[in-house]
C-alpha cells in the first residue's frame, strides 16, 4: 500500500496537506493522534471510501475494512455472515479442484493453478473452518445459536462479529477503526495473539495502549508536529519515547531562533541610530573626522543590511511554535484535611443485583483503582461513594464536612447554550485557575455554546470544573475514555501526584498496568479480589 502526497479537507479545514505513507506486508501501522486529527478519515481514505482531493492511493485488491456497522439486515442469522465470510475461501477451494483435474490434460492450466494456490496459502484456507470456530470462541461469540437473528444481538455483540468476520476472511490487507472497541480482556488478548501472527498489512487506530504496545511494529502520529505526521519505527513505548525527544528538540529549536529574532531585530534598530562618536569633533579635528565617520558609517551600514537581510530569512524559514500540549494541570484536590485518617468507609452495603461491598475504607490521601468488565458494578460503585445512589442495605460513612466529586460516563451540561468558559467559572469561582491553563480544552472551543462540544469535549469540561473545585475525593468513571493518547498519559502522571483522595473505575488496561495503589476487582457486583489489606470483600 502506497500513498502519496495526500490531499484532503472538510470545507475549508484541511485534514491531510501532502501525507505520504507506505506499509509492505508483515507491517502493522498504529494510527494515534488528538481527536479529530484524521485517524477515521485516513483509514477510509485507504480503503476508498473517500476520494482526495489530490494524490494518490495504490491499494491491493484484497483488502478488508472494518465497518462501524455491519452490511447485512436483521433479519441475517449468524450463520449467513459466517458463510459469506468463507464465501471467497471456499470459491477458491473449489477452483483449485477444477484446475487440479486439468492439470494433467490441460497444461495451459498449471500458471492459474499456481496463483490460486499462492492465494490459498496466504489465506490458510485448509485452516478456515478452524480458523472461524477459534475467532468466534476467542471474542466471545462462540456460545450464540448459528440460526440466531443479528437485530436480537447487542450492539456489542453484532460489533465483535462484524470483526470475527473480517478475521475469519483474512485479507492481505486490514483496514480497522478502534477495533477494541466492545473487547474484554481475553478478547483483547486474542485479538492482540491474532494480528501479530498475521503475515499481511493491517492499518488501525486506537485508544488501547497496552493493544499498541502489543501488535504494532510502526506508529504514525497524525497530530501536529514540526515536519507534519510523523511515523515512528517500534510499538507504542517506543514512541512515546521518540515523541518527548522530538519535542523537545522542536521546543529548544524554537527558543532559539524567537532569541536570535529578538536579538536581530533590537540590533538593526539599535545599530542604524548609531553614530561613530559621542561628542562633537575639535574645527582643528573636522577633516580627519568627517573621512573616518563617512568609514565607520559605512561598516554600520554593511551590519544593518547583514542583520536585516538574516532578520528577513529567519522570519520567512522559522519553525512554528510548538503547539500547547493539553495539560492536566490539577489544583490541590483537599482542604489539608487528615491524610490518613477515613475520608469514606463503606459497611456491608447492597444494591440488589448491581452491587455488593462488605467493607471498605478510602483515607484522605488514599488511591483506588476499581477493576471489572462491562456490567461488573463499578459505575454503580462510585454513584454509591458519591451520594448520588443510596443502597438498601448498609451504610456510607463520611467524614464531616466531606466534599465528594463524581465525573459519569454521560456527561449532562446544566446550560447547553453557555460556553464552556462561562460553566467553568460559574460552577469553579472567582479564585479558580482559569480554564484554558487546564489545557483540557483547545482555545477554540472555550467559547462556543457548550452543546455544541463532542461527547469526549464535554467530559473534558465535566473534569475540569470537577478538579477546579475545593474536593476531598475525585471519583473518576473510565476518565480516559474520549481522550487522547497524550492526554491520557499525562492524566494518568496527574491523578497519580495529585493530592486528596481519588477512585478511579477504568478498564483501561495501559492505566491499570502502572497502576501501584489498591485494586478492587469486581465481578457481577461481587468483590472478586481485593489487592490491599483494608480492602474487604
């Protein structure tokens, strides 16, 4: 696969300006980068379902993209999209019997023959049927009734299949779009064992780290950089490697040259006013004077236009400032109340069928990280901590005068209509930290109408006004998700050194790796495992 000076906008905003790229077979590139920054756009660039505006993609034929939804109707059974997966296998299965028994009458045959064979082995197809049944087992599909109708699965469900599809089938080329969407973890680690084996090409982009670090061998960062996205040889830590050496380099390229400006334009002012000597010449003196000042006016001259001529090349050849990194800049989250003594402690609570705690205590500088698959209790959990859910049995205790924050998953803005700066301020006060210095908003998107913002946006600004506030415990529900990879990983170094107490339920398994607090594990509202002493079951 091969692109060429790509060219691509929505309006008059420009996506891609000149992007070339390449990818051979046994590569898997990574796409990451800032929301909106082109990952989607890319991906279907590739596979031809947008058309640049200039330059050039050179596809192979046997290509694969993941769709967000799947092309079949409701009506479609499980079985229908499985036997349309092994449709292109099994028709060539069938040939390659045809051109078998041609062989020996036909040897005109023998070129077809091999080239459907090359095919096949590429495509393991003596191994499909194997193959099919392993996929639908590893993401979770393996228990469903074949005959089952698609428009009775869950949007997760009918999402994991719309991949095992695409696995199953085995493309020389695998075009996917935040794959790991609707994934637990063994489907996770499947999927990571399965990509990696492959031989092809797959393009792909998502939020999943621990997935990057995993299957990629390259990664291209489409976000903003000093010599345009960028690709980066190795998986997702060497990257973030590469990435801080590359901006530091910019940020130190960048400095000096504003210093060497400022000091180019300060000297042409300062040398054209110049003048050879400070006090007026003797009459006796005047000859001598006027041949060595019209001599010295001269060389000032020669500097002046030297310093001019080097001010105007810098002006024109100078890098850009680097872009303000979002930031996660967090205030001091407690009022200096007793570190170690119980912010909350949770007794024997129950809410019937979500959740159930025996005991558990969080002090006022504790750290929690609540671990479970979808449905395991956690967001139930943190409303219960928060006073937003009372439970039917049991109690919450907290300490007096506590101030608990929580950020949901579904964020709900009190006005729609205010911009983000107006909610901020109102909901944080005067003495707050401004805004923009949270870096969690890009400048252009503090004074819109707050309705307008996209649902990772709105979380952002939810998160916020929730760290601005003077709290005693930030409960966190998935707060990497609708963030950027760099984003996240300085949420996750903030959350981290932060003062105060903070609960965090993720899934993020990048985040759950340098995680070295608490763990609660639960499981269908249940405490599986408790990896601290004080933590109860």
């Amino acid at each position: 696969m091969r692109v060429t000076d790509l060219v691509f906008s929505y309006g008059d905003r420009v996506v891609f300006d000149g992007l070339s790229l390449t990818a051979s077979p046994g590569r898997r590139l990574g796409l990451v980068g800032e929301n909106g920054a082109g990952k989607s756009t890319l991906l279907r660039l590739l596979a031809g379902f947008e058309e640049p505006l200039a330059g050039t993609v050179e596809r192979g034929e046997d290509l694969g993209f993941l769709a967000q939804e799947l092309p079949f109707p409701g009506s479609a059974t499980l079985a229908g999209v499985l036997d349309e997966a092994l449709a292109g296998i099994r028709a060539v299965a069938r040939r390659l019997d045809e051109l078998a028994e041609r062989l020996e009458s036909d040897p005109a045959a023998a070129g077809e023959y091999g080239r459907a064979l090359e095919w096949a082995q590429a495509h393991d197809l003596w191994d499909a049927d194997r193959r099919a049944a392993l996929v639908l087992a590893g993401l979770g599909l393996g228990e469903l009734d074949p005959g089952r109708r698609l428009d009775t699965l869950s949007g997760g469900q009918r999402s994991r299949l719309g991949l095992a599809a695409l696995l199953i089938r085995q493309p020389g080329t695998l075009l996917l779009d935040e794959p790991t969407n609707h994934l637990d973890d063994s489907g996770l680690e499947f999927l990571e064992r399965h990509l990696a084996r492959l031989n092809g090409i797959v393009v792909l982009s998502s939020h999943d780290r621990v997935f990057l670090d995993a299957v990629c061998t390259d990664i291209v960062d489409l976000d903003p950089a000093l010599g345009g996205p960028t690709r980066y040889g190795g998986a997702y830590t060497e990257y973030l490697r590469h990435k801080r050496a590359e901006r530091a380099r910019w940020e130190q390229r960048y400095a000096a040259e504003q210093a060497e400006l400022k000091q180019l334009a300060q000297s042409v002012a300062v040398t054209a006013r110049r003048v050879a000597h400070d006090r007026a010449p003797r009459d006796n003196a005047k000859m001598l004077y006027d041949f060595k000042s019209g001599r010295v006016q001269k060389q000032i001259s020669r500097r002046v236009r030297n310093a001019q001529q080097r001010l105007d090349e810098l002006t024109r050849s100078q890098v850009p400032r680097p872009p303000a990194p979002l930031r996660f800049a967090a205030p001091a989250l407690t009022r200096a109340a007793g570190e170690d003594e119980p912010a909350l402690t949770v007794h024997d609570v129950r809410v019937p069928g979500r959740l159930h705690i025996g005991h558990l205590e969080l002090t006022g500088s504790g750290r929690l990280l609540v671990a479970g698959g979808n449905g395991a209790g956690k967001s139930t959990l943190l409303s219960v901590l928060a006073g937003r859910l009372e439970p039917a049995d049991g109690a919450v205790h907290r300490r007096r005068g506590l101030r608990a924050g929580l950020l949901e998953q579904d964020v709900t803005l009190p006005d729609p209509g205010k911009s983000p700066r107006r909610l901020y301020a109102e909901a944080a006060g005067p003495e707050a930290v401004p805004l923009h210095s949270l870096g969690l908003l890009p400048p252009a998107a503090l004074d819109r109408p707050a309705g307008l913002l996209s649902v990772g946006q709105r979380r952002r600004l939810a998160l916020a006004i929730l760290v601005a506030l003077p709290l005693d415990v930030l409960l966190l529900d998935e707060p990497t998700n609708h963030l950027s990879l760099t984003l996240a990983e300085e949420l996750f170094d903030a959350l981290d050194s932060a003062p105060g107490a903070v609960v965090v339920a993720s899934h993020d398994r990048w985040l759950r790796r340098g995680w070295n607090h608490p763990v609660l594990r639960l499981h269908r509202g249940e405490v599986v495992r408790a990896e601290d002493q004080g933590l109860g079951g």
